[in-house]
C-alpha cells in the first residue's frame, strides 16, 4: 500500500533465486492508489535482511543456489526504491549515465543474464564428455576407448557444432543490444521479441545438447559422484525459467512476423 515517502509491502514471492546469498532483492508489487485500486505493477528494491523465508526449496536442480520463497511483513519501501513495469519496458527510465550498461533494453537485457550458465554448463558437459573419452569404453561393444567410435565422434562433433552456433546467437543478440543503447536506440516491441525467440532457440539448443552428451558418455555419467548429472540436473531446471521458455517465444514472434504484434502482446506482454 502506498504511505508517505514510499510503500508498505507485505507479500510472498517464490522462488526468489539465489535469495539467501543476496543482500538485495528486487521483488515485484502491484502499485495501487490511495484507494487501493490497482494502477500498474512495480519493482520494489528491498535489503534481504528486512525479509524473511521459507525453506521450500527441494527441487532436483539447481540445489546450491538456496532460492526460497522471501516474505515481507510490512516493509517500508522508500519511493526511490520502487519504479513502475510499465516505464520500465518502454524505456522510460535509463540513465542518464555515461556506462552504456545502464541505458539497454530492458526485458532482453534480463533474459541475456540468462543464457550465460546456460552456455558455461553447455561447454563444462562437452569438455567433460571429451575428457572421459580416451579412456571410457562403449559398453556392450568393441570399443575399448569410446574416441574410436563414428557414432561418438559424431554426436560430439555435433554437440560441438551446436554449442559454437548458441554461442555465436547470443554473441549477436548482446550485441545488438550494446550496439543500440551506444546510439540511444530502444528496440522496439517487435525486435524485442525477436531477441526473445533467439534467448529460447539458444537455451532449447543447449538443453538437447546436454541430453545427447549425457547418451553419448553413458550411464556412468548418472552417478551422484560425476559432476555431468549436476550440469544435467542444474541446466534442466534452469531451462524452465518463464524469461526463457522457447514456445511462448516462438509463438509470438510467429505472429509478429505474420503482422498480429496485438496478438503477440497477448502472449508476452511484458517484453
């Protein structure tokens, strides 16, 4: 609720990932008027140490990085700690800084701190996989090192291909994103999807990569004690986040290349 000089905030929020490691946490709010009656949504920045948290995060991935539900029990939020979504993904409020970083396209500049892990776990199953190869038979065959095996080279020349073609994808859409905010350029809605479909293409593409990697190496690579099901189990839950799902990507950037950009919007609005 709003209160002079800023907001009253109570609410839950799950998962809030890496919570317990932050000192700061960026948690979103409906921004309501004097009458309740909500106008917009928000981005409310709170220190970690005003919130509490439930520990319900079991989940078979991305275990180390503690992403509890946060809960806040009427925490004044002092205005210049809370913007408005809205403002934010039209571009309203860049800096007026020097460093190009804090002028990007918003929603995609999000989405792009994304792929990163996606890309180092992609590389970290690859070199693991080739490693392992010299000296890992192919079971229930003659091949006593699996570096002798067509199929094997093949499914880690194709991995190999992938990755570089993920890597390059998001090389460009950081890029273009760098590229615009040196010229104050705010991508419009349309290329903003564009950016968006491409972060899904690269985290699908990574995702099948690994599942193949994890085929080609064998059922070793399912213990507890290989660090290959850890990338396995992390990636696959990281893969699921809402900013990164490919479907809803390619489906509104389907409809933005036919013309509907209103019924793009239907399906990611906030972009």
């Amino acid at each position: 609720m709003p209160i002079e000089g800023g907001y009253s905030v109570t609410g839950k929020w799950s998962y809030g990932t890496g919570s317990m490691h932050a000192e700061w946490s960026l948690l979103g709010i409906p921004l309501k008027d004097e009458r309740g009656v909500v106008v917009d949504a928000g981005l409310a920045l709170i220190p970690t140490s005003e919130l509490t948290y439930d520990d319900n995060w079991y989940v078979a991935g991305m275990r180390a990085t503690a992403s509890v539900t946060q809960v806040a029990e009427d925490v004044f939020v002092p205005a210049h700690r809370v913007f408005p979504l809205t403002a934010a993904v039209a571009g309203e409020y860049l800096s007026d800084g020097d460093d190009v970083s804090y002028r990007t396209v918003f929603i995609p500049s999000l989405f792009m701190k994304l792929l990163g892990p996606h890309l180092g776990m992609g590389r970290a199953a690859l070199d693991f996989v080739r490693a392992k190869a010299e000296s890992k038979a192919v079971a229930y065959t003659g091949y006593e090192r699996q570096s002798e095996s067509a199929v094997f080279q093949s499914s880690i020349a194709k991995a190999s291909v992938e990755l570089e073609a993920a890597e390059a994808l998001a090389a460009q859409v950081a890029d273009e994103i760098f590229q615009g905010a040196e010229r104050d350029y705010y991508a419009p809605y349309p290329e903003r999807i564009a950016m968006r479909a491409k972060a899904g293409w690269i985290v699908e593409t990574i995702t099948l990569l690994i599942n193949n990697l994890m085929s080609a190496h064998g059922s070793a690579g399912f213990a507890e004690s290989a660090a290959l099901q850890r990338i396995w189990r992390d990636q696959a839950i990281a893969a699921r986040h809402g900013h990164i799902l490919a479907p809803a990507g390619y489906e509104a950037y389907g409809k933005v290349l036919l013309g509907r950009n209103g019924e793009a919007r239907f399906v990611l609005p906030i972009m």
